[in-house]
C-alpha cells in the first residue's frame, strides 16, 4: 500500500541526474547556479 502511494506521488515527478564530469569541473559555479534553482 505505501509502494503505490509513493508510486502515485513520484508520478510526472522529473528525475534529475547531474552530469558529475560538468559539476566536478567548476563546483562554485554549480552551487551559485544550484540556489535559485531551488529556492536555497
């Protein structure tokens, strides 16, 4: 029963999957751009 409303919920949820080479290139840029992608 928790599996299909974690399920329902995650449902059109989009997954974000960071590109690590990119991030570990410049990681204060990814931070600075990170924080008003999240409200942070």
């Amino acid at each position: 029963m928790v599996l299909m409303a974690a399920r329902e919920v995650m449902d059109g949820a989009e997954v974000f999957e960071p590109d690590w080479d990119e991030i570990g290139a410049d990681p204060p840029s990814y931070v600075e751009d990170w924080k008003p992608a999240t409200g942070s």
